[in-house]
C-alpha cells in the first residue's frame, strides 16, 4: 500500500492520525498497519448518531404458543423433517465470545459445564444436535462463527475431540468481520502504533461474514434454504429443531424466532413485537415502561422473549447484504494508543459499532414467534453466579435428564 495515497485517503476521511506512529514504525510493522487500514469499514463510523433510535407504533405479536405446537406437533415436525432429509437446512453456531465473565479463558464454548465428568458446552450442543440427526439419518451443514481471538483455540478443540462424534466435512468455521472502534468524535483508535483497533462487528454480522468467507458457495451447491442461527450461551438450544422449521415453513413466514414467556417485566430479554407493522425486537433497556408493564388478563401483553435461536430464508437473508443494517453504537472502555502510551480505561471512553441479528428479523418482513418452554430449550450461562449463571444452567440441565 502506497503512503502517500494512504495519507491523502485517510484525511479525507479525518482519520489521517492512524499514521501517526508511523516513522518509528519497522517495516513489517508499517506492512500490518496498512492491512489494517485496508480491511477497516470507515462507514461505520461515519454517523455517530445511527445507533440511536426512536421506536415506531409498537404492537404484540401473536405467538404460535406451546399449546398450539403441542397440538399439531405431527404436523410441524413431519414437514420440518422433511426438510432436514432434503438437506435443505444448516445451522449457524454464533461461537466468537470468551469465557472470561465466568473466570474462564478460552472461548466461552470450551467451558466445561460438567460436573462429575468433563462437559464442554460446545458438546452438549453438539449432543442436542445428535437428537436431530438420529431421527433424519442425515447430518446437517454446521457452519460456526469464531472470532479472531479465539479461532484457533476453537478450531482445535474440536479437532481434538473429533468433532464430537459429526462429520469433520459438515462442519465449517469462519472468522467474523470486524468494524474500527473510535471515541466519542468517530475518531479511529489506535491498539497499538501499529495496529488499528477493531472489534467484531456484532451478531448481525453472522450472515455477511459467512459470504465473505467464501462459504455461501457450501449454500449454492447443496441448495441450502434455511439457516437456523444460534448462540453457544444456551445450554439446551434445540438446534434444527423440525418441529420448529415445519411451524415455520407451514405459516408462510420468511424468518422465525424462539421465545420464551417473560417471567417479569423486568427480565432482561429483548421482546418480539411489531413495530410498524413489521416484526422487530426491542431490548429491555428500550422498550417504554408503559408498555413493558402492560397487561391483559394477568398476562404481560410483551411477553415473548427471545432466546438467539433464529431460522432465516437464505433467499431473504441476501437481501440484508445491501449495507443497509444499521450500526448500533456500544459504549465501552476501549484499550487504545493515547500519547505514544496505550492505556486501558476504566470507564466507557468510545464505541464499538455492531451490527444486531435483531435488525436482520425487521428485514425479514415477517417472523414467526414460536414459543417453546423455558425450562426445556433456555439455560443461558451468563455469568458466573446468581441468574443465568453456571449453576442454573446446570440445575436445568439435570431436569432434562443430562448427567453433569
């Protein structure tokens, strides 16, 4: 990459102090630093105001509940089956985070959630998914999404483990995209004199990075129509779930989503609703009081939560790869270069732009909300202690038969 033409574009951009650093900079160093500088997405940064936003006419959605999948679970389940058996569906791993709020490091997947025996998370989702495949006879394309810190330690864990007993050419990882971090004036930070600052650009960005990486032509070839996408923080994700894809494909819908009845007000989930007329999911911290709190009958009339077990169209999702989802902007304490120095904040000092899957269900046009029981398909392992903690997760898992 040519220094001048680098100057000259990054100050048109107002980032030219990037460049800072660079006369004491050795040469392979200046080679990573312009690596750097030419796989930043400068967009992201550009308006600081776009991840602030000002809620529509929200309304409830109607939910396929329990009972109604209870009583055409035959139905649902021989469609979503059928599915399966043409190899018309994959799953998505979300798989990028660490362990470190449970005092583990390493990617949060290898936490041993066992007890008397060593149980990683990552095989007792892989053991979720044997339920599934045992009643096909037929594996499914399992595409996992890691992240720059923790690919390798991720890619081998499962080498090391034989992939847990699932065909080692079913299963593809990738690395997810990342977006510059930059203080409160979109200013671009520095890691180090010679690296740029960047973060993975949120879990709305599963979908874009998987084409990036070159796997959509896996789609293409095996004619992949759904994807069903899910996060590693839930111990009991039921992951292609046929009854679930036949609920879907049966009601018309261009994407679905698992949720949950709200046990409070309060809960800390995201809300499927309308918004505007189009599926959406508001966050706890957004959604209005008035509206949080409403009920009918004894009942929250927002009460389905979501629990980051989503099924897309794969013809739908390419039509969020336009650029048009929105970054959000996170509020973080970001290590950064600071006076030749780099410093590691206490406190908030800048954002992380992300992109959110919630914005890729508006896209969608319609969602299916399809609630399952919480103490069967949601044990999020969160935090170390107290809610959504290791032990929860593990009681849970016990009443669902798992020896820990």
């Amino acid at each position: 990459m040519d220094y001048e033409r680098t100057k000259q574009d990054l100050e048109l951009r107002g980032q030219a102090h990037l460049l800072e650093y660079y006369g004491e900079l050795s040469e392979e160093e200046r080679q990573q630093l312009f690596a750097d500088i030419g796989c930043t997405n400068f967009a992201a940064v550009k308006n600081l105001d776009a991840g602030s936003k000002k809620l529509g006419k929200i309304t409830p959605v109607n939910a396929v509940s329990s009972e109604d999948i209870k009583r055409r679970y035959s139905q649902f389940e021989s469609v979503g089956l059928d599915f399966l058996a043409q190899g018309k569906v994959a799953a998505v791993l979300l798989a990028g985070g660490q362990g470190s709020r449970l005092g583990f490091k390493g990617p949060k997947g290898m936490f041993d959630i066992g007890v008397t025996r060593k149980l990683s998370i990552f095989e007792q989702q892989m053991n979720n998914i044997s339920d599934v495949t045992a009643k096909t006879g037929r594996y499914f394309h399992l595409f996992i999404m890691t992240s720059r810190t923790n690919n390798d330690e991720t890619v081998k864990f499962f080498e090391d483990n034989n992939y847990f007993g699932y065909p080692s050419d079913m299963v593809h990882f990738y690395i997810q995209d990342v977006a510059p971090t930059c203080d409160y004036n979109g200013k671009v930070f520095l890691d180090q004199k010679h690296r740029v600052s960047l973060a993975p650009n949120g879990n709305g960005g599963w979908y874009s990075s998987l084409v990036n990486s070159g796997l959509a032509r896996v789609l293409e070839r095996d004619n992949i129509e759904w994807l069903n996408v899910y996060s590693v923080d839930n111990v009991l994700q039921r992951i292609c779930d046929p009854v679930f894809i036949g609920a879907t494909v049966i009601k018309g819908a261009h994407s679905g989503a698992k949720v949950v009845k709200k046990v409070c007000a309060e809960e800390k989930v995201g809300v499927l609703c309308n918004e505007d007329g189009k599926p959406t999911i508001v966050e706890y911290f957004e959604m209005p009081e008035d509206l949080k709190n409403k009920t009918k009958k004894g009942e929250l009339v927002y009460r389905y939560g979501v629990i980051l077990n989503y099924l897309f169209n794969v013809h739908d999702l390419n039509l969020t790869l336009s650029g048009k989802l929105p970054y959000h902007l996170a509020n973080k304490a970001i290590p950064h270069m600071e006076n030749g120095v780099r410093v590691t904040p206490s406190e908030p000092c800048g954002y992380k732009p992300e992109t959110l899957v919630v914005d890729m269900v508006k896209m969608m046009g319609s969602c299916l909300a399809y609630e399952v029981e919480r103490e069967k398909e949601f044990a999020p392992v969160k935090n170390a202690v107290g809610c959504d903690s290791v032990e929860t997760a593990r009681e849970l898992l016990r009443k669902n038969g798992v020896v820990l």
